[in-house]
C-alpha cells in the first residue's frame, strides 16, 4: 500500500484509541459501563445496533456470495435483519429497556433467575459464551484475510493487530467506547463505501451502466434465491435473526437498554432496521458486479479487496481497509463488553457467592479482566479458524443455527402469551434444540445447510411453546417480570428521572 493508505489506516486506529480514553471518563460503576448509565440518545444506540450487526464479513464471506451467486445475499442475509429488527422496535426494544430501569439490571441475562432460576440462567449463559468465542472468532478471521491481500500480512498478525486495538479502547471505555467508536466508524466506513460505489458505477458506465448490469451478469445472479440458499432457508434465517438481533446477541440488547427511555429504545431499532433496509445493498453492490469488471477472481473472498486495490487512488484504499476494520471492531467490542456483563454480572455470583457483594472498583476490575480473556480467546479460535468450517461456516453453519435454543427462552419469557412457560420448559428447549443441530450437523451425511439451521430452531421452538401449553408452571415472580415490562410507563419518559446506578 501507499504511504498515504498507511497514514488512513494508522489514523484511524488512533483515534478509536482516544475516543477509548475518553469513555473511560465517562464510566463511574457497573452499570455505566455495561449499559452507558441509561443515559444514550436513541440515534447513538441505533447507529451503534446497525454496526454492531455485522462485521468484516460483510466484505469477505458475503462478498463472495455475492461474487458467486448475486442479490440472494442481499435478499436471504440482510433483508432478514431488516425484517427482525422492525418488528423488534415493536415487540422487543422497549421491554429490555424496562428491564433496566424497573430491575436495574446491568446484564441481558440477569432478569432470567427470576423469570425462571438460576440453572436456566447458567445453561443459557454458558452456551452462549461460548458461541460468542466463535462467532468473534469468525470476524478477526475476516478482517485478517482483508489485511493479507492489502498488505500482504499473515493471518495471524492481522488477527493480533485488529483484536490488540480493539481490546485496549473497549477495555477501558465500556459501551460508551463502543457506542461512539462506533458512531465514527459508521462515518469513515460511509466515506469508503461511497467512493468505492462511486468508482464501480464509473467503471459500469454511470448511472445507466447500472440499469444494464443485471443483463450482463451471469446466469441466476439476478434471482433472489438460488444454489443453497432456498425458500426454507430463507425461513428459517428470519425467524433466527428476529431472535438473534432483538437480543439473543446480547450486545444489541444492551443498545436497547442503554437508551433513556422505551420510546428512545423503539426509535433506535426503527432506526437500525431502516440501515438495514438500505446500506448493505451499498456494501454490495461493488461484489454483486465483480463478476462483470473482473470475471476470473480466483478467490471469491478476496473480491472486494481486490476491487479497491485495482480501483481506488492511493489514500482512499487505506480508507477503505479502515472501513472494512470498522464494522470487525464494533461487532467484536459490543460482544465483548455484552460477554463481560454476562459473566460478571450473572456467572461468577453463581459460582462465587462472596462476589455477589463486591464493590464498585472490584466489579469494574472483574469487567475488564473478563474482556480481556475474552478477545485473547476469541484471537485464539480464530487463527484456527479454518478448523471450524472457516468464516462463512461458523457464521451461518455454526451460530446462526445454534442461536435459537439459546435465544428463545430469553427472549419469549418477556412476553405475556409465554408466561406459562417455566424452567422445565426452558431448559428442555434449550437441551433438545442443541442436540437437534448436533445430531444433523455430526450424525447426518449430507445434510442440508437449510437442515442444519433449521432443525434446533424448529426444536426448540415448538418444544418451548408445547411444554408451556401442555405442562403450564405458573409462577407468581414470573408473571411480576412480564408484566412489569410489558406495562407501559405510567408517567411521560421526559418525567422520568435518572435510573439510581446498582453496586456491582
């Protein structure tokens, strides 16, 4: 790369540094740095939702979808977040809201030892810890394939680079670090991705290049579901990313517990699925018409990369490389600091009961201590990750299907209709639907991509809302915790005042 790349790129990790410093200010117990205090406005919680949602992948494993396949990445991949994360705004966002300021919890899973009990609690924080190391693994695994064909860097140091800088800002600055590291990745990534999309439609011809694009493409590029990605799997992947992008990821939760009031909450995800709506077909669009520009890639990972080497003046590259980090190290950030809230919040009380007294200062030192191990671990897993089925393959192979049994539980106890469904049916739809997607996945030659998302999230969903129906275990507490956040506010959000911070 050019030194002017070199420049953009190292700029921009120092300013996610500063930004870190400052945050760090900004948080004063448990409650700030898990949840910025209750105090952000709605439009940083949805910016920061959006780019929490999607990482480096974006422009390695879908764009070589797009690259393979055409718009059905577009219609199966994001359209699905879209979808979910609207109705979200109706169903979901206000109610974790709620949830913090009526129980003042600080973590997604702390409301679950008394919606159902603790051994709910800590079956569904484990597993989905765990699947958390995975899935972050998967976006250093990304942004590390994006370093290599810029600056021709092992995967293992770009992995080390990206997750080093993340996890100093991140550490010391909490969800306001990520927030508004976010909200100025958000910016870069939209400079890099416009200039990129402006210099493909030069190459197509302007503007009326692009209305003959679909022409020239190859055959099946235009239709919206094509090779693996059929009609069942569509299904399937709105139903998982209605779950998993109102909270079975806990770290877009919390951007919805964050925000000041249910309505800042429902504003946020209204805005996040409207980005959803409309920046990925952005994103992609420069994939979808490689095949044209530049029809013998060898490697469809390395499309966009390609593109901006081949395309883009010295400076924007850099720029572009920034932005491709950009999206990596929100998503790993938020899901880091979602991880640490977990399991200090509900994990090591569980396992430590002198914990659950500690102080300010020590709670905070445990928060960061667990991000750390955290990220180290997630770069670990992902020098390896060619082992678990590479980036595309841990994504959609891994926790897109495993994200039901461990979200469903969560996120249907918040409603009413499911208030009858108690630990037995918690845990045993989390159990059964686990072991549908190992059965499918290990046990069954040649099964489908389709069957392997579906069968866990089809298991666990029909045995939670069957064991709620046939063997109801009604529960006082419980039904408090659904009503108390289904209820709406009995007072104007502006009346409200600033939620009391918990001790940690």
């Amino acid at each position: 790369m050019h030194w002017l790349d070199w420049a953009a790129v190292g700029a921009y990790f120092l300013v996610m540094l500063l930004i870190g410093v400052w945050s760090h200010r900004r948080v004063d117990d448990v409650s700030d740095y898990f949840t910025g205090g209750g105090r952000m406005p709605w439009w940083l919680t949805g910016i920061s939702h959006h780019m929490s949602g999607y990482s480096a992948a974006v422009f390695v494993a879908y764009a070589a979808v797009a690259y393979t396949y055409g718009i059905t990445v577009y219609v199966w991949a994001f359209l699905p977040l879209a979808l979910g994360t609207g109705v979200g705004a109706w169903l979901f966002a206000p109610r974790w809201n709620r949830l913090r300021r009526r129980f003042r919890v600080a973590s997604p899973l702390e409301y679950l030892a008394r919606r159902y009990d603790v051994p709910t609690q800590q079956a569904l924080a484990w597993s989905g810890a765990l699947l958390k190391v995975f899935d972050v693994a998967a976006k250093w695994a990304s942004v590390a394939v994006l370093l290599k064909v810029f600056t021709g860097m092992s995967m293992t140091h770009g992995i080390l680079l990206t997750g080093i800088v993340t996890l100093l800002y991140c550490t010391v600055g909490g969800l306001w670090a990520d927030a508004l590291t976010e909200f100025g990745q958000f910016v870069i990534q939209g400079v890099a991705a416009l200039a990129m999309m402006g210099v493909v439609l030069d190459r197509l011809g302007g503007i009326s290049g692009l209305g003959t694009l679909w022409h020239r493409l190859p055959s099946g590029h235009t239709q919206p579901l094509v090779g693996p990605y059929t009609a069942g799997f569509l299904t399937a992947y709105v139903v998982v990313k209605l779950f998993e992008y109102n909270g079975g990821m806990w770290n877009l939760a919390q951007r919805y517990m964050a925000t000041d009031s249910p309505r800042g909450a429902r504003r946020s995800a209204a805005l996040s699925a409207a980005l959803y709506l409309v920046w990925p077909a952005v994103l992609l669009l420069p994939a979808v018409a490689a095949p044209v520009l530049m029809p013998h890639i060898g490697d469809p990972q390395q499309t966009y990369a390609l593109m901006a080497q081949s395309y883009l003046p010295a400076g924007l590259v850099g720029l572009t490389l920034a932005g491709m980090f950009s999206h990596t190290m929100a998503m790993a950030s938020s899901d880091a600091n979602a991880i640490s809230a977990v399991v200090t919040r509900d994990i090591l009380p569980a396992l430590l009961p002198g914990f659950r007294g500690a102080s300010t200062e020590r709670g905070l030192r445990a928060a960061r201590v667990v991000t750390v191990l955290f990220i180290t671990v997630s770069m670990v897993v992902a020098i390896e990750a060619d082992h678990f089925g590479g980036v595309l393959g841990i994504i959609v192979g891994m926790v897109a299907a495993v994200m039901g049994p461990i979200s469903i539980p969560m996120l249907l106890g918040l409603l009413p209709a499911f208030r009858r469904c108690g630990p037995r049916a918690a845990l045993t739809s989390w159990a059964l639907g686990l072991g549908g997607y190992f059965l499918v996945k290990y046990g069954v030659d040649g099964a489908s991509q389709t069957a392997v998302v579906v069968t866990p999230l089809v298991t666990s969903l029909v045995v939670y809302a069957g064991l709620g129906l046939l063997l109801p275990e009604p529960d006082a507490g419980a039904d408090a915790v659904v009503e108390a956040v289904s209820a709406p506010d009995p007072v104007p959000d502006a009346a409200v005042a600033r939620p009391v911070t918990e001790q940690a």
